[in-house]
C-alpha cells in the first residue's frame, strides 16, 4: 500500500474525496480492515464503510424481509439515499428481473443521486442504475436494476402497471417534504400492499411522523403487535458541529442581505464553500448578477477566487450538476439556490449557510379556481434542515436573516402540499388508475372537500371527466398520458385539430422553464436589454412574445446560438432545456396520434388554442381600471415583467399562473377575443345583462 494511499485511508469523514482523483486499483495490506471494492476507488469505499448506515446493514435488511413497510427516520448524512439501494441489490431483491425503484421529490435529486450510486456500483449511469424523470429518461428496462425517479413517473407507471409487478422494494425518500404526489402514492401503495404481499415499502426521512406512518401502513391488528406489517427504525446521522447566527434586526431586502452576508464571509472567515438559500429563480438569478458585479471588489489578499453558481429547478441538468464539482484549491464556490438545495441533495465543500428565511408556495384558491405563488416564511424544521447543509464535511456557521425572536415565532412545520394546491392532476392521475371515489381515498392528510370539489368540477369543465364521473374517451385517457397539468394538457391536444400543435408545444415548452429573458438589475445593460425584448415583443401578449423568441433561436446555426443569446439578452441554458422539452412532447404527440402541424404564423389559431385549454384562467377590465377574475370577482394586475404591461390593456385576457406579494399578479398573459370564449367554452361562460364591466 503507497504512502498516499495510507494518508487518506484515514482521513476524516468526508476528506476522502481528495483521493477520488486516484482511480488506481489498490492492494490493501495485511492486518488491515476494511472490504475493498475493485470497481471503485479506495477513498470512495472507505467513505461508504464510514457512514452510519453501513453499520446497521444486517438489521436493515432484516426488518425489510420481516416487514412488508419499513419507517426509516435517517438524519441528514446517514448515507440513507444512496446506500440501502445498493444494500437491497446485494441482498439478492433484484432476482428474476426485479427492480429496486426509489422516489425522489425533486428532479435534480433524482438524477445525481443516480449518477452517484453508478459511480459506486462501478457502472455506467443509465445500465444498472438509472434514473427517470419528467422528459428526460437514462435507464435500459432490460438492464437496470436501481432506478430512481421522480414520485410524477411513478404514478405514470401504475397506469401501465397498477400493481407495480416489475419492482421488488419501492424506497419513498424525502417523504418529509409531503409533496402532493409523495400523499397520493402513500395512498396507492396502501392499496398495493395489501395486494402483493412480496413487496416491500422503505419510508425514508430526515424529519418525519413516524409513528403516523407506522399506523398508516400497519395492516395487523393494534392488539396483536406479533402481526404488524409495519416497523420504525433509526439511523443517527454524520453532522458536525453547527454554529448558528442570527441577525440583530430584521432585514429590509433579504436578496441584497444574502449578497453582503456572502461577502462578508468571503472576506473574513476561513476557506470553505458558502450556500445560500433564497425563494425562486428571478431572485437567484439577481444575486448572482450582483455577486459577479462584486467580484473584483472583493477579491482576497491570498488570491481565493470566487466561482458563483445558481441552482434552480428549470436549469438544464448539465448546468445542474456544476454545483457538484470540486472547485480548485485557490477558489471558494458560493451556491445561491431554492430550496431544492435544502434536501435529497448534498453539494460537495459547503461550510457556511445563509438562510434568508422565506420559501415560494403554491396555495389554490377554490373560489377562484387560481393557483398563487406566495412567498412565505419557512418552518422550524426546514431552518433546521438548511442548518444541517452547513455540518457535512466539518464544523460550519449558519447566518440566518432573521431575528432568533422571529425563529422562535415559525411553524413547527410547513403544510403538506395536499392540503394547500390545486387537485385535478391528482385527481385525474387517480381516476386513470381506477380510483373512481376519490373522496373516499385513504390521503396520509386528507385534503380540504371544497378543493376536491374545484378539482372536479374543473376536470368536469375541461371535458375530462362525463356526467357519471368517469373518464371520457378519447380525451380523458389522452390528458392522462401527458405530465403536464390538465390546461396545459388540453390545450396541446385540441392544438392539433386546430392546426397548430407545433407552436402549442413550442409554448408549453418554454413555460416549463421559469424564465427565458435575462434581466440586468441596473445600468446600461438594463436598457440593452428592455430594448432587445421589445424586438420579440406582440400585442396578442407574453405566450406570443416567447414563441417568437423561440422560432428566431431555431433559425440560428448551434455554433452560433450561445452567442446569439448573449447579444439579444436571452437565457441560452433554458432555450437548450426548452429543445429537449419539446422533443419529448412532440413524441408523446405522435404516440397518442395527434397531428403535429403548424399555422404558418396565424397567430388567431395560436390565441384560440391556449383559450380552448386556459379559459378558466380568465380576467377581464373592470371600469376601475383594475382586472377582476370571472370566478370569485378577485382583484387581479398585470405583472411588471409582462409585455402587456406596458402596451395598451386588453379588454380580456387568459394567465397561466398568479403571484402575490404586495398585490395578486398574473402571469404570462395573453389578450383573447370574449367571443372565444363563449364559443369554446358555452358550459363554462355565457353572457349576462350586467355591463358594468
């Protein structure tokens, strides 16, 4: 055994990462103990045997061959996420074709903890380990014997396959995150349970109720606990000691805090990586600009660099995965990211956090049928799990924002996304498997009755679902196969017999990334900017403005595209993101055999399109001067960032989504024609003799 190879044998945890470079195989000596795993590095094998869960491995697959669901409650850095996937290979779970499938709540948690365990099992990413999520799959059904996913493509699974035959063990990680899909799957997995009694269930989280969980999937009797089918177990975690400190008052602009609290610790405290977390892609996006336009101030006497990098949901995955790399000994990296940083991901070299204290909700309003983006104050048990980021590799430091007296007054924790969003996804993903009383499912936290009641009567409208309640054919059954919510999907399947699927799917595209425009807070850049948009700017409003953008960076030659971008102040990774979106979604056309055609710049049969799929998102100009929704008379305003905003107010218009701050606005507008919708929607709309509007 070398020199080196001894130095870093036994390093801290952690610090063995140095080695990862070194991919020589190495021949242990003697007297020494520890398993070597030839596929792999030396350093990379020691820290799997340090982690706290390899130490419970025997009784962990015990209580998985005893039990049918297993409650694991792992604290951050147990090794949790990735090593029992491979624990369970081992054991022999993946025999006769068998599939171990684990669900992740997040995209970008899917795919590098897929890319992590292939590096560990010593193959290539997309054979014995893959990964599937939403337009965008890496794995061989014939081959892969470990595939993670987001819970979406799970549930798009069940429709093919209700009973799930081609898995062995189904792991639900990060269930603390409560999403809306993590609740619904809870509930279908009951049903499967009792079904298949081979299958296996792992629960897994850092913060979780499990002894709610426990009673949930216990199909025994409370008197007989010789007969339970379920069992808690858990594993303590890897963390270092965190220092926490708050701020002495309140902050005024937590973006602009963020950005001079990253500094301050770039100028004072030791080496180490700094993440900061903020609410959504416009506010990452303008403290990175602010930290770059900071740089040269801010450089170190000892020449540490920074290297700023954003993390969000609509970035490209190789853009993504940038925040994972090692950046070199003469620079720091200072992730600025959502809370998609908070779980199921753990970004290599971060020591210092900075908790802004808020986080973007969705809560639905069931009187006006509209989803709202809320900016909220997070919860004790989020602070807690952004604290533990900092505790990873070495003693870290926490800056939280906010006064300890405000932290004091947070929830214990947030609500479960069922009880806080709109339901017809959910809804119709149920009714596709067959779930026909949807009030009566078994929901871990069962949802408000008045937003199943919108969902339904929703669906209804759409068309999706007939008087009895069930599914109608075709169009019911085709909205089902799309993973996209029921206005986007409608929108894209009547496109086709209107004549233009192919600028629908372009515009469906591009709204499943957050933004397409760069915009430079401050200076002449600003300007430039406002100026380059107004080139792609329409009347017919934001969805028009997009596609125009998008139609001019296809006629660009690739070699050329990034430069393009540049000069016209547009996003190249998100253009890139919205290319490879597209393509799956013209696929899924042509599967479902709709006809992918184009209308030749007849913007008219574009605009009818998006009315016939969006046309409960309606708002019209009040004589006050201010838009009210059809539904429930909200007061609603154009958003500052929308092309309407500045050109003549239409009469109608449709939005796609709401945000609320200050005011409630609406969101990638587009001016309609009121005859529309009484045309396309007579169920929905009709005309009134009031003409007070």
């Amino acid at each position: 055994m070398s020199v080196k190879s001894i130095k870093h044998a036994f390093l801290k945890p952690g610090e063995a990462a140095i080695w990862e470079e070194d991919k020589s195989d190495v021949e242990p000596s003697q007297g020494t103990r520890f398993i070597f795993n030839p596929n792999i590095s030396l350093a990379l094998e020691l820290q799997r045997q340090r982690l706290p869960v390899y130490h419970k491995k025997a009784e962990l697959l015990y209580l998985v061959e005893t039990y049918q669901t297993l409650v694991l409650v792992g604290e951050t850095g147990c090794g949790k996420s990735t090593q029992i996937p491979q624990y369970l290979r081992e054991a022999g779970w993946c025999q006769n074709d068998k599939v171990i499938g684990i669900t992740e709540p997040r995209r970008v948690a899917a795919t590098t903890l897929a890319t992590r365990v292939a590096e560990e099992c010593g193959t290539f990413l997309g054979l014995e380990v893959g990964y599937s999520i939403r337009f965008d799959d890496c794995f061989d059904p014939a081959v892969t014997k470990i595939k993670y996913m987001t819970e979406g493509m799970l549930m798009r699974e069940m429709m093919a396959d209700p009973l799930l035959r081609s898995y062995s063990v189904i792991i639900l990680d990060e269930v603390h995150e409560r999403t809306l899909f993590t609740d619904i799957l809870m509930g279908l997995l009951k049903k499967i349970l009792r079904k298949r009694k081979d299958l296996r269930l792992a629960i897994t989280s850092a913060t979780v109720d499990a002894e709610g969980l426990k009673d949930f999937f216990n199909h025994g009797t409370k008197k007989d606990k010789s007969k339970d089918t379920s069992v808690i177990m858990s594993i303590e975690g890897r963390v270092y000691p965190v220092e926490i400190f708050y701020s002495k008052e309140p902050v005024p602009d937590y973006v602009k805090g963020v950005v001079d609290t990253a500094l301050k610790i770039h100028e004072k405290e030791a080496s180490g990586d700094i993440l900061a977390f903020l609410t959504g892609q416009e506010e990452v996006d303008r403290a990175v600009s602010l930290l770059k336009d900071h740089i040269e101030s801010s450089k170190r006497n000892d020449g540490l660099k920074l290297v700023i990098l954003p993390m969000y949901g609509a970035l490209p995955n190789s853009e993504q995965l940038k925040v994972f790399q090692t950046v070199q000994r003469n620079q720091r990296k200072i992730v600025i990211a959502t809370n998609i940083a908070e779980t199921s991901v753990t970004i290599p070299g971060i020591v210092y956090v900075i908790d802004s204290g808020f986080v973007k909700m969705q809560w639905f309003n069931p009187n006006t049928w509209t989803n709202s983006l809320v900016i909220v104050p997070i919860s004790k048990a989020s602070a807690e799990q952004r604290a533990g980021r900092a505790g990873r590799i070495k003693s870290g430091k926490v800056f939280r924002l906010y006064t300890e007296d405000d932290y004091k007054k947070l929830p214990e924790n947030s609500p479960p996304e069922m009880q806080r969003s709109d339901l017809s996804g959910a809804v119709l993903q149920l009714k596709a498997l067959g779930i026909n009383n949807v009030l009566r499912f078994s929901f871990p936290s069962p949802p408000p009755a008045r937003n199943l009641l919108a969902a339904l009567e929703l669906l209804h409208a759409l068309g999706v679902l007939s008087d009895d309640g069930s599914l109608t054919r075709p169009l019911g059954i085709q909205m089902a196969e799309f993973p996209l919510s029921p206005l986007h999907a409608k929108a894209l399947l009547v496109s086709g017999d209107m004549g233009c699927s192919d600028e629908i799917a372009s515009i469906l595209s591009l709204l499943q990334v957050q933004s397409v425009f760069i915009r430079p807070s401050s200076g002449s850049a600003a300007i430039k900017a406002r100026i380059e948009r107004r080139k792609f700017e329409v009347s017919e409003g934001d969805l028009l403005t997009l596609l125009n953008v998008y139609n001019a960076y296809k006629t660009v030659p690739d070699t050329q595209s990034k430069s393009w971008c540049h000069n016209h102040f547009v996003n190249h990774r998100a253009l890139r993101r919205v290319t490879e979106i597209r393509t799956q979604m013209l696929k899924l056309l042509h599967k479902l055999k709709v006809s992918v055609v184009s209308c030749d710049g007849d913007t008219k049969k574009v605009c009818r399109a998006i009315t016939a799929g969006f046309f409960p998102n309606a708002a019209y100009l009040h004589h006050s001067g201010v838009y009210h929704s059809i539904r429930g008379e909200k007061q609603l305003y154009i958003h500052p960032g929308s092309v309407l905003y500045t050109l003549e107010q239409p009469q109608w218009l449709l939005f796609c989504e709401i945000s609320q701050t200050d005011k409630i606005y609406m969101r990638e507008c587009t001016s309609v024609d009121p005859s529309w919708l009484e045309e396309l929607a007579p169920h929905f709309y009709h005309k009134t003799f009031d003409q007070s509007c």
